[in-house]
C-alpha cells in the first residue's frame, strides 16, 4: 500500500509515545540506580561509557540515539536514560537473596567504569523486592534494614504490594527502598520500582532550590526598604533632585532582574519536579500501612514547607518588579514634565529674542537705507557739480534736493525686494 510522505517528525513523536518504558521484573529482584548531574556536552561521553561496558561483557554494539538504552550483560541488566538535568543508570539483577541489601547488584558492576562516569552522584539508592515471605520481619527486623531510621512506608497499588524507605543515606552512600510482593503482575512491579526511584530522583533535583531561594529572601528585602526610602523622596524631591532619584530606581531595577534572572528558572523548574513527584506518589494509590506515615505525608511535611518558600521568594521577587517598574514610570512622568516645561521656557525665550532680532533687523534696514541713500546722493551731488563745472545749466544743490527722495524710495523697495527673496529661499530650503 503506498501513503502520503511521513511527516518528518513522525517516527520521532510516535518513538516519544514509548520512551522510558518501565523494566518487566519477577521478583525476587534486587535493583541500584544511579542519578547524575548532566549536560548536553557530555552526552557523547556518556554514549561512549555505554558503549564501553556493553563491550567489556561481550556485547560491542553502537549505542542508539534516543534518550534511553536497555541491555542485559549477563551478571546484571543496565538501562541507561537521559533526561533535561539528569542521567540515570539503573542495574537489576533476578534471583534469591538472603539479605536485601547485602551483595548489591551494583557491586557486580566495574569499579573502574563506574568511576568514570560523567557528572556529579545526585541519588545512590539500593531497591529491593521480594514476594511477601510467610513469616514476614518484625517491625524490629525491618527497621535494622534501615539501620534503625524512622520509616516511611504504605500498601501500593491498592494493596498488591508494601513498599517501605527512610530517603536517607547510609554509610554505604545510598539510600534503600523495599518492597514486598503481594500480588503484583511484572509490569506492574516494574513500575512500582520505577515510580518509588523517580520519586527519590525528583526530589533531589526540586531540592537545590530551597538554599538558593533561602539566600535571595533577605537581598529581596534589602531591596523592598531600599525601593520604599526611594519612593518616600518622590513625594517630596524637587526638580533638580528627581533625574538622581531615577538613577537609583534604574540600579535597584537591574539589581532585582539580576536576582529574578538567577533563581526564576530554578524555581519553576522545582515546581515542575515537585509536581512530578506528587504525581508519582499519587500513581502509587497507597493504603496507610498501620504504625508508618505514608509517602505523601513524607512529601508534603518534609518537602511542602521548602516547595512554599520557593513560590513566596518568586511572587516577593514578581510583586517587587511590578513596584519598582510602577515607581520609575511615575517619576518618569514627573522628570519628562518637567523637562517639557524646560522646554517650553526655552522656546518662549527663543521667541522674544526672535522678536527682538526682527526690530534690531527692521532698524538695521533703516540705517542701511538712510546709508546707502547719504552715499548714492552724494554721487549725484558730484555729478550734478561736475556737469555746472562743464557749464552746463544744472543747480547742484537742486540736483541735490531732488534727488534724496528719489534715492530713498529706490532703495527701500530694493532691500523689502531682497528681504523678501531671502524668506522665499529659506521657506523653500
């Protein structure tokens, strides 16, 4: 059968339908996962470990693209996933064992590899599940497990298995989780494990914010009595005072972008895991275990507090921004009246002595006609005594008289005729 052309992401979005798919698992299964720090330059190395060990038990084959890998080594199962901040590395290994977490299966691993893996440990943790045994721990027994911690624990999946922890780390380096069979089908266990670990895994990633919102809380409220000392002066600052109370409002902006640019990603990013958390918790439909607080009252006591300093230190940061760009516009307007009223003085000065260089022009074009009619008369009075002296019948002093107002008008029409050219010109120019 022939279709239309694939659309070019088609294989992509259908592959992210099914990606990270949760491990099948038939307990009793022991399990080690690992949790570290990652960025998209290291996504190559990270490759390359992969590829390493998968050679080191006889398996070379070339690491696929996609963000997550699965391989069965032989002594142990490795699946490999690569998320936004994070890259995980769980290792499960099937069949009996005596103590839970005694011969991990992370100890059947190369030391050598894991050494060298890429990026900072986040979360170590030790898994464990084993079908629910006929004579089960005593309470006692279950808490030398966690080396005598206080525990957190519940029925999961509506009652077809108990999952216990303390999300604590032992001396080991990692934490430890149980979780006793009831009546759990394969996939079903391998998304209990995979729920109980991504809980853990999106905790630590949402945590690394609270210290960083902690630190900020008090440059917020440096900044609040600073903008409110500034806002005080507004009331009262001259016009000469107002262009340095903006410089301050302007540094005090910058300040608290820069703030807002540091912890407002990280502290979203937090809502988002702590949200993935409580989604996990919430795909656990737990039934209260007698005696132990369940894994969503851990959450929110242990990790609700922290999750609301983060949103308060976000809205003091927002409700800052908001005052400080409403107290720079307000004494925005004030600087750009009075900058408007300095103009508008300018132009009034202008104007008068635009008035005043028209009358010192007016009389500067009087003179210049009663200059310019001295000189021209003059001329004729040398003619007119020239032409006597010729014996002509000419009266030079009549010649004279006559001549000045003759003279005058000619050459009054004559600069009105030139001023007039020179406005044209300018009007045109």
């Amino acid at each position: 059968m022939t279709i239309p052309a694939d659309h070019p992401q088609r294989w992509l979005l259908n592959n992210e339908l099914h990606a990270r798919p949760p491990e099948s698992l038939v307990p009793p299964e022991q399990v080690s996962h690992l949790v570290l720090t990652s960025d998209p330059g290291r996504e190559g190395l990270e490759r390359e470990k992969l590829a390493e060990i998968c050679a080191r038990f006889g398996h070379p084959i070339l690491v696929p693209k996609s963000n997550h890998f699965r391989i069965d080594l032989g002594p142990f199962r490795l699946k490999w996933q690569k998320h936004t901040e994070f890259t995980s590395y769980t290792f499960f290994r099937r069949g009996p064992f005596q103590e839970p977490f005694a011969n991990t299966v992370i100890e059947s691993v190369p030391q050598d590899w894991l050494a060298g893996l890429p990026g900072q440990t986040l979360v170590a943790a030790h898994l464990a599940i084993y079908p629910m045994p006929e004579k089960p721990r005593s309470p006692d027994e279950l808490a030398d497990l966690f080396e005598g911690n206080v525990l957190t624990g519940a029925r999961t999946g509506e009652g077809a298995a108990i999952a216990y922890a303390d999300f604590r780390i032992h001396g080991d380096g990692f934490s430890r989780f149980i979780i006793k069979d009831i009546s759990l089908t394969p996939r079903q266990a391998g998304r209990m494990v995979q729920r109980l670990l991504e809980i853990e895994s999106y905790l630590m990633q949402a945590l690394p914010t609270y210290p960083l919102a902690r630190r900020t809380m008090p440059k917020l409220g440096r900044a609040e009595q600073e903008l409110a000392k500034i806002t005080e002066a507004i009331a009262s600052a001259t016009t000469e005072e107002e262009p340095a109370l903006l410089d301050q409002l302007t540094k005090l902006a910058a300040t608290t972008e820069s703030m807002a640019s540091s912890i407002q990603y990280r502290i979203t990013a937090a809502q988002a895991y702590y949200e993935l958390v409580q989604r996990r918790i919430s795909e656990l439909r737990e039934l209260r275990a007698q005696g132990m607080q369940t894994f969503k009252e851990f959450c929110e006591r242990r990790m609700g507090p922290a999750m609301h300093t983060c949103e308060t230190v976000l809205r003091l940061q927002e409700n800052l921004s908001r005052r400080i760009g409403r107290a720079s516009e307000l004494l925005r307007t004030r600087v750009n009246i009075s900058l408007e009223h300095q103009n508008q003085q300018v132009l009034s000065s202008m104007a008068k002595r635009a008035k005043l260089q028209l009358h010192l022009q007016e009389t500067v074009e009087g003179l210049s006609v009663a200059a310019i009619t001295y000189y021209v008369v003059g001329l004729v009075g040398y003619l007119a005594k020239a032409a006597k002296a010729a014996h002509l019948p000419i009266n030079p002093d009549l010649a004279i008289g006559i001549s000045i107002p003759v003279v005058a008008l000619l050459v009054a029409l004559g600069v009105r005729k030139i001023r007039r050219m020179v406005t044209q010109n300018q009007g045109a120019d």
